[in-house]
C-alpha cells in the first residue's frame, strides 16, 4: 500500500506560525477535504507536501516511487507552447516516452530508409509499449474535452486566465500520481465539467487531499476533512456534512471544559486567598494543581465568524431595466434584444457556459462596457458596489490599514453605531498585530477578504458580485450567505457555485452562448435537475470561440510557421483504428438506455438516473465522432 506520512512538520511565515508539530498519514484510496480560514496555511501545507516550499521544518516519508501532482491555484505554464504540448510538458515518465516517441516519430518520416533512425524508432516504439503510453494522448484529449478545451493546437499564451487553469489540472489528472493535490479545482469551471470532475475523482485510484470553497463538490468527493486551524490539524470522518455536526460537538466539547476549568480556577484562587498559615504536603499538591490550572485558563482558540454589520443606503422602488439590449464582443454574440427589469430586494444568480457573456453583463450594468444598442436605466437612489472576478491592483507595499482610510475614517453598522476601521477589521478577523501588515505578506484569500470589506465600507445597496466564492474560505462564505440573507437590498451574482446559488438566488439567468439566455425562478440545483431531465446536451465550444483562435493565428502569420500536418502519427493511427468499434459501443449503450427508460417511464427517479447516463453517453459518442471526423481526413493520407 502506498502512503504519505508527515511527521513534524512546521511552518512559519514572518511572525506567524502557520501549522505546528504536524504529524498525519495519507493511506491510499484517502479523499481528504482541507479547510480553513484565509491565511491558515493550506496552499503552504500543499506547497511543502509537493516539495516546492522547502522553507519548513519535519519530515515527509515516503517510497521512492511514490508519485505527486499537484494543481496550484496559479499555474506556471509555457506560454509559447500549444495546448497538447503543455499537457505533455511535465516531467512524468509517460510524458517522456511519448515525447521522445514523437521526436523519433518526426526523424524516421523524414529518412524512414536510415537505419541508425529505423533503430531508434523500435526502441521509442517497445518504450511506448513498455509504458502503456498509446491512449495517453487520447486520454487527455478527453479530458479537456469535458474540461471544454477543444482546439488543442492554441498557443498556451492565447488563453484566458481560467483556460489555463484548465489545461493545468489536465495536465496533473492525465499523470495518474499517487497523491493528487489540487488547490480549488473547480474555479473557472461550470457546472457541466465540475460534475464531470466529480464522477471522475470518485473513480481515482490514487490518492487525494484537494483545497475547495464548493460544499457540494466536497459532500460528493471526500471521505475526509481535515481542518487546519491556529496551527493545529484536525481530523474528522465523512465528507461536509459530517464535519459540521461534528465540528459542532467539538467546539461544544472545547467550551464546556473551559467552562469547567474556569470554575475550579476560580474555587482554587479562593482557597489561595485565604493564605493558610501551615501548608502540609497535601496542601503544597494543592497548590501546585492551581499553578497548573492558572497556566492552561484562557486557552482556547475558537474561529470566529466574519461579521458583516454594516449599514446602507435607503433603495427606491426604481433600480436597474435594461431594454432590447444588443452586444457583441468579436464575432460573439452575448446579448441579442436582451430584457431585464430588476427590482429592489431581487436576487438573482447568473451562471452558463464560461465566455458566454455573464461578466460582460455586469459590466454592463456598472457603466464598465456600453451596448451596441439598447439602453440600461439605473434608479437614482442605487449606490452600485461591484465585487469584480478579477480584483482591483492593490499596492503591495500599502498597509492593511490604510488601504481602507482611503474610504473614510469609520463607518456606521446597521444599528447606526459608529465603527472605527480597527473595530471593523477585527470584525473581519483582522487581529490588530496584522493592521500594519504590508498587503503584499497576506494570502490571497486574505486580500480578497480585505477587498470585499473596502467595498461594504461604502454601503451600498445593489451588490454586484462576479465569482465571489474564488479565493474566500467557506467560513466567510456562510458569513457573506446570511448577509446577502438579511440585506436590504438588490444581489446580482455570477457564480458556478451550486451551493451559493442554492443559499442567495431564487431567479435565475443561464447564458448557453450566442445571446441565448435562459430565465428561471426557483433553486439552481432544481433547475439543473430539470435541465438533466429534459435531455439538455453539455454545451460545445462556439464555432465563434474557434474563429475567434483562427483570425488570432491569421494576425501571427508571420510568425515561424510550424510544419502542416499531412499524416496520422503512430497513436493516432491506432486510435483511429480503434475509435469506430467504441463509437458503436457507446450507440449500442444508448439504445439500451432508451430501452431502459421506455420500460421505466413510469418511475421519475430512475427516469432521472437514467437520463443522466444517456446524456454522458451521448457526450461521448458526440466527442468520438468530432474526433474521428479529424483522424479521418489523414487516415489515408
């Protein structure tokens, strides 16, 4: 059995002691869920478990073979390489063989007659063999399939930040380690790859211990969660749901004894107090007991929730209608006589198919981008704050403190109560050693956290919040959920968080691409169900999106060209010649699901299983073709 065993391990950050005396065992087949607040240290427990951080202390055993990969939350990539080339860029064995394999692949099509190079070919040839390293390739094309990556011949460099992401967490799945470490793996995902991700976890043989603000994505993929939490590591069996009840206990548990030790210090300093004359040896017991209880009160270190108390702004009946609304952005159509009346105390949840137009419709709404035509009304009472995916620079080298002085000296909270800006970053579990900390040692969560508390500070009443669960611990998030709750105001927020979604929408817009979007009122797990039920295919890349990639090639054509591709490489030539026989495969599953339903028409919740399987199956069949269609034009070159 392959394990991971840390004994020891500790880590500091300037004066901050991250995590201490860590000691724990990752066993195989262990789905651990790590969480914490902001700047507790879990991206630094990561970074020292994958070995980039060797700025700590303790000790990692392992095997000599065991194998990590690990998904940072910011990817280092090569920019000038494509998409396939990148996947295939890490330093696994199997990404090797196949790269070697292509080289030879290149040397023999050239001079097949050489025999120095026919040699090279077999051994790269028995290698690939060796290696099980054909459907590699095939592998990962699957992957970022389902991850929507489908032109994999783009540049690295042409990609937005959440592509890259993408192509990042492609590369560590198709490595097959035995410890996976991802660092919140489904930002920048929707909603059909983030299911995708699911099913596909639940099935790694390896071993697993990943980073994630998604409460749903945790409850369907851990059997663990580990919190880390002043330091301290605490175990607790189960997924999300368990763990809250049991953290509940604990704390109970935690409260309770100090409550007993703080009664009998108090009986023991009273006994003290009464200086008896003669101290007998049981009476010196006594007394050392008390040094003991003195030096253990007031010990306990509890999280504390975010608290978000501020005031606001009167909103009128009149807040946001935007009338036959029309924008494109390139040859992409993101709104196309688009309506929406928004009214005070709304929440709606926006979510789809990533580069259809969710942000661009905020910024719409902020004044940030102008439509072709059509017109958006704002009240004259709306104070607007917009808490933007991408956040505003923030100077480095500026201190935590003056970074909200810019806004004003101090706020009233919703008692009308003055709050000082020390008073309100303690509030937002900024202790007061940290409020002359330079911005630049906090954690990126912290300097989200710090962001959304600036733009509070206006007290605004229309929140715009695009992606807000990125970056923000879950404990914040529940904090954020009740406020959005109790806020006597209007909630637009984009996001493919379900549960955040579930907790702050109840109307709700999907952009499926090209201007098309979809209202429904209710929950967005509902609405997914119903989109399950009625058979709704996952979306493809827009033919857009890929000329959009084609006119960006055009631009660099006088950039080296690299050579045409006029033959099937060895892989492909066997993937092409296998890729009929499991297209009829996946046609003969689909029929017997169709089957399956016909004789089950009657029973909603297997009807609902059922469509489900037809949808991934015909999924699959969808992308086996797209990609037969491709090896079909050199298959007989």
């Amino acid at each position: 059995m392959q394990t991971l065993r840390a004994e020891n391990l500790t880590k500091t950050y300037g004066e901050k002691t991250l995590f201490k005396s860590l000691d724990f065992i990752i066993n195989e087949k262990d789905r651990i869920g790590l969480i914490g607040t902001n700047g507790s240290g879990k991206t630094s427990l990561l970074n020292v478990l994958s070995g980039i951080d060797t700025d700590s202390s303790g000790e990692i055993i392992t095997s000599k073979s065991y194998t990590i990969g690990y998904l940072r939350q910011h990817p280092e990539l090569n920019e000038d390489l494509t998409i396939l080339d990148a996947v295939f860029s890490g330093s696994q064995a199997v990404f090797k063989t196949i790269r070697h394999y292509e080289e030879v692949l290149d040397r023999y099509s050239f001079n097949p007659e050489d025999p120095k190079i026919q040699k090279q070919y077999m051994d790269a040839e028995a290698k690939m063999n060796e290696e099980d390293a054909w459907n590699a390739e095939s592998d990962v094309k699957t992957i970022l399939t389902q991850l929507k990556i489908t032109d994999m011949q783009q540049k690295v460099g042409n990609l937005s930040g959440g592509q890259k992401r993408r192509v990042a967490l492609a590369q560590v799945l198709i490595q097959s380690p035995d410890l996976l470490l991802l660092d919140e793996p489904t930002n920048h995902l929707d909603f059909d790859s983030i299911e995708w991700l699911q099913e596909y976890l639940a099935k790694y043989k390896g071993s697993l211990l990943l980073v994630t603000h998604d409460r749903y994505f945790l409850d369907r993929v851990v059997n663990n969660i580990w919190e880390l939490s002043f330091g301290k590591l605490y175990v607790y069996e189960g997924n999300y749901q368990d763990y809250v009840q049991e953290k509940a206990d604990r704390v109970d548990r935690a409260v309770s004894a100090e409550h007993k030790q703080q009664r009998l210090y108090k009986q023991e300093l009273a006994w003290m107090r009464k200086g008896a004359k003669a101290r007998s040896t049981k009476q010196q017991a006594r007394v050392n007991r008390f040094n003991d209880i003195k030096s253990n009160i007031n010990h306990l270190q509890l999280d504390q929730d975010v608290d978000i108390s501020l005031g606001q702004k009167r909103l009128g009946k009149k807040v946001i209608n935007i009338e036959h609304a029309d924008l494109k952005l390139g040859d992409r159509v993101i709104l196309n006589d688009f309506n929406m009346l928004v009214q005070g105390n709304e929440r709606i949840g926006i979510s789809g198919e990533n580069g259809a137009g969710k942000s661009s419709l905020l910024n719409v709404i902020a004044g940030k981008l102008p439509l072709d035509s059509g017109t958006v009304t704002i009240g004259e009472t709306v104070r607007l704050a917009y808490y933007t995916q991408q956040m505003e620079p923030i100077p480095g080298d500026k201190r935590v403190i003056n970074y909200l002085s810019d806004v004003g000296q101090h706020v009233t909270d919703n008692q009308g109560n003055d709050l000082s800006i020390t008073e309100l970053l303690e509030q937002f579990l900024f202790p007061r050693f940290m409020h002359g900390t330079l911005i630049r040692k906090l954690s990126g969560g912290e300097k989200r956290r710090l962001y959304l508390l600036k733009l509070l500070m206006q007290q605004p009443n229309v929140l715009l919040l695009d992606e807000p669960t990125n970056d923000l611990d879950i404990s914040t998030l529940t904090v954020l959920e009740d406020y959005i709750e109790r806020f006597n105001g209007t909630v637009i927020t984009v996001s493919h968080d379900r549960y955040f979604l579930d907790k702050t929408a109840s109307r709700l817009l999907f952009f499926d691409g090209n201007g098309k979007i979809e209202e429904h009122v209710g929950k967005f797990t509902d609405y997914l169900a119903q989109r399950n039920a009625h058979g709704k295919p996952a979306q493809k890349t827009s033919d857009s999106d890929n000329q959009s990639v084609k006119q960006t090639t055009d631009a660099n054509s006088d950039q080296p060209q690299t050579k045409q591709k006029v033959k099937l490489t060895y892989a492909e030539r066997i993937e092409y010649d296998q890729i009929e026989s499991e297209i009829e495969k996946l046609d003969q599953q689909r029929e017997q699901i169709e089957r399956d339903m016909a004789e089950n028409s009657a029973d909603f919740e297997k009807l609902a299983k059922l469509q489900k399987q037809l949808n991934q199956v015909q999924s699959e069949s969808d992308a086996k073709m797209n990609r037969w269609e491709y090896l079909s034009q050199y298959a007989d070159e």
